[in-house]
C-alpha cells in the first residue's frame, strides 16, 4: 500500500506543484482546496473541500483524522495574505490571517501528529515565508502569522523527534505564482534585489518538500530553510 500524504492547499501554485512531487514520489495524496473545483483531482489523489478560515470547519476535519489511518507525510501550503501598516492593522482581518495561516495548522498538525506518533514515523512540513524571520512595510500582521508557524514548527520539532516524526519549516521568498500576480509593475524592481536574478519556480520549492517527506530527510527536524534565491542572505547594496 502506497504512504499517504495530507497536502493542505494543493489545487493551485506551490500547492499543486507539491502533489505532483508527492505523487511522483509514491504517495497517495490527498488535497484540501478552500471550494470545490470544476475539474477533477489528479490520478493518485484525492481533493477535500475545506475553508481554512471556517474554525468549525477545521475543527470537524482535524477531528476526522485523529483516529484514521497515519498519514505518513504533512505539508502544509495554504496560506492568505494581508497588507496594511503596522499602525494601521486591523484586528478582524489580522485574526483571520491567523487563523488561516496558523490556528488551522495547529489543530490538523495536533490531529495527524498522533497516529504519527504512535507509528513512530511521520513527516510534517509547514511552507511560511522568508516574511516569518525578516520585516517588510505593509506585512506586519502576515509577517506575524508566518513567524507564529515558524515558533511552533520549532517546538513540536524537538517534542516528537524521539518518536521518529520530523517538523520543518520551507521559507520561500517570491515564487512566481498567483499570490505575486498583483504585484506584477513591481516584477523588475524586485527581481533586481535578489541575488539569483529571478523569482523561484513552485517546482523548486515543491522539491524541497519533496526531500524532507522521504526516508532521506531524517535526521533533518527542526530546520528553517530559506528558498528564496539569496535573498535573505544580502544587504541588497548595491555596488557601482
């Protein structure tokens, strides 16, 4: 019988690129997508409806995995975005953004983590942003949100490593996908401060969570890997 693997956010982007990988890779897999989709669920895998900003909604899916077969590998994708000044944040929308960039992935990873724990086997993945460890105007609160993940990837890390369950945290920078479609006058600017030249491709951070759900990536927990083309590690100075 195939592993099976829970991609939260896997329809589209970053997401979508990680069910390919997964399923590549032997998993059989399993989606969550916020509505439903007129088009199918790739070969292999399997798509849940599930609105991660809906708490009840959470709550009754988490629910429904705790006593289920173990899900062998975790990834977390799913993420929204919020933009406004950090004097200027508003509570309802920053709430939501924690909710669905955080709270929701606390309670799933709480529900998934137990039958891992007791098959002393498991890999869970949690993709945030470089936006988690370094500051940008306008990205106070979702800048939070992914630094809230990032605190807890660390501490369930070093709580279930004796088990044989790994926690990481992917940091990606800009990727090419429909999160940055709004931003597109702002392309050049940006692609000029990043040391690669260019913004990632979903594929390259799908690798990435590729590696760390297999047999390979196991004595890696714990860890805060950047995947943002040298961004983080410049001053972005230019030179003459």
């Amino acid at each position: 019988m195939n592993p099976r693997a829970l991609v939260i956010g896997g329809r589209r982007g970053i997401g979508a690129a990680v069910v390919g990988t997964l399923r590549a890779q032997g998993f059989a897999v399993t989606f969550t997508q916020r509505s439903a989709a007129t088009e199918p669920a790739p070969a292999g895998a399997e798509a849940v409806t599930l609105d991660l900003a809906d708490r009840a909604a959470v709550e009754a899916f988490a629910a429904a995995q705790e006593d289920a077969a173990p899900f062998a590998a975790l990834v977390q994708v799913s993420g929204t975005t919020y933009d406004a000044l950090a004097a200027m944040v508003d509570q309802d929308a920053a709430e939501r953004a924690m909710q669905v960039n955080y709270h929701a992935f606390v309670r799933i990873a709480r529900a998934v983590i137990r039958p891992m724990l007791r098959a002393r086997a498991g890999r869970i993945i949690a993709i945030g942003s470089v936006a988690g460890q370094v500051a940008s105007q306008g990205n106070a609160a979702y800048g939070a949100s992914k630094a809230a993940l990032l605190a807890y990837v660390k501490t369930l890390a070093i709580e279930s490593a004796r088990r044989g369950v790994t926690v990481n945290y992917i940091a990606p920078g800009f990727v090419d996908t429909a999160m940055l479609a709004p931003f597109a006058a702002h392309r050049a600017a940006t692609e000029a401060r990043i040391p690669a030249g260019r913004y990632g491709r979903a594929e390259e951070i799908a690798a990435l969570a590729g590696f760390l759900a297999s047999p390979a990536a196991s004595y890696i927990t714990g860890a805060y890997i950047p995947v943002d083309g040298g961004l983080t590690a410049s001053l972005g100075l230019p030179r003459g």
